[in-house]
C-alpha cells in the first residue's frame, strides 16, 4: 500500500488493531493457549477497572460473588447464564431474598448480650434463602449460579444496609458494559441483554435417557418425565422386594 499522507498513514496503522482480534490470533497460535490468555487479560482488565472504580468513588464495588460472574462472562459468553439480564437480576434478587432474610431474623431472634445472633438460627435462615434463591431461578429461567453466593453473604449479614445491594448491582452494571465490549472487540458475540437463547431448565441422566424438564422430554426415549418418573419408581419398588 502506498501511503500519500498523514492520514492514509494513520488509517493503515489502526487498521493492524484487527490483527489483535481473537480469531486473527487463533490462525497463528494454538487455540487453548489462546483462549487461556484472553481469559487472563480480560479477567484482570476486568477487576483492575472495577477496583479503580470503587477506589476513586469509595464505594465498596468489589464482592465475592463476582468473581464467578466476571469468570462465566469470559469463559462462557454465549451461554444464558452469563447473559447480563440473567446475572443482572439473579444477583438483584439472590440479594434481596437474602437481605429479607437477615433483616426477618434480626427482628424475631434477639441478639444474645454480646450482640450476636445464635449461629443456629443464622444456618437455618441461610439454608432457607439458599432454598428460596433455587426456587426462584428455577421458575422464572433466570439461571447465574454466582447470584447463589450474593443470596449467602446478604444472609450472614455482610451487607450492612439495602445501600450494599445498589452498589453490587452497579457493579455488576459495570462488568456487563465492560464484557460486552471486550467481546466486541475481539469479534465474540455476547449479548447486550437478553440471552441468545432461554435457559433449557433441569437436565438430569437417567438409565432411561436424559430428562430436559422444560421440554418435559426424554432425549433418546419416548417417554415423557412423568411417565419416566412412573418407570424409576416401580424399578425401586422392585428392588425394594429383592
């Protein structure tokens, strides 16, 4: 190419940033060793731009349970549990369920005279707003296992006030901007809000097939899940006489 000015000149050298795109790369270095390097950049990029944040504002933007969020951005994109919507509002919710939970407990169980909670009564509240979390992201679809970790740590009382909750959910604001653009960068595709494609809901094996409970199928079989359930129970029955 021949240059003929400045800008020709300008436009030519930013035209070698496409060579930094994932897929470029992969023509020339195995794909594991690829992949596994992207992972680390765009995970420490990710964190490194979220501490300065909370640094520069004060706020306390750095949570346990977004590690496993930023991971499953960057290691999964395509999958419906990275999606923001589903890691956005699973978060939210894991957070508030937990906070009530808390906040429920610490109205009908007295503080002992050091101040603290009987840790009997906090393991069965946890287990409950553990339950409570499962529940919800099994109805509504909304499936991001990190949001699971946010439910427990609202529920010991980590999070002072419903301030915390704001705060993790900008966060979490933050780190979908932040994964949609890298991705958009390096040619992935990860979506801006809504998953590409709905979670399939609860797959299990089974000796008679793999049950989907969404598709209320069996792959392999022609059996729907209750007539499946029906089989596996007279079969235990069966061994039950033996």
């Amino acid at each position: 190419m021949k240059i003929q000015n400045i800008t020709d000149w300008l436009i030519w050298q930013l035209a070698k940033i496409t060579r930094l795109r994932l897929w470029y790369l992969a023509t020339h270095i195995d794909f594991n060793i690829l992949s596994a390097c992207y992972i680390f950049i765009c995970l420490t990029l990710n964190m490194a731009i979220l501490g300065a944040a909370a640094y520069l504002t004060s706020w306390d933007m750095i949570f346990p349970s977004l590690g496993p969020t930023i991971f499953l951005m960057f290691y999964a994109p395509s999958s419906p549990m990275s999606a923001p919507r589903n890691a956005i509002l699973g978060h939210a919710i894991a957070c508030i369920i937990g906070y009530g939970g808390f906040s429920i407990l610490t109205t009908l169980c007295h503080p002992t005279t050091t101040g603290h909670i009987n840790n009997l009564y906090i393991i069965v509240e946890s287990s409950i707003v553990l339950g409570l979390t499962g529940v919800f992201m099994t109805i509504t679809g909304i499936i991001h296992p990190p949001a699971a970790s946010s439910a427990l740590i609202a529920s010991l009382g980590l999070m002072e006030n419903w301030q915390n909750i704001l705060v993790l959910l900008f966060s979490m604001g933050v780190i979908s901007i932040q994964a949609w653009l890298m991705h958009r960068l390096n040619g992935v595709k990860f979506p801006k809000w809504s998953p590409f494609e709905e979670a399939k809901g609860i797959r299990l094996k089974t000796k008679l097939g793999d049950v989907n409970a969404r598709k209320r199928g069996v792959k392999g079989t022609k059996h729907s899940v209750e007539e499946l359930a029906k089989i596996l129970a007279s079969r235990q029955k069966i061994n039950d006489f033996k």
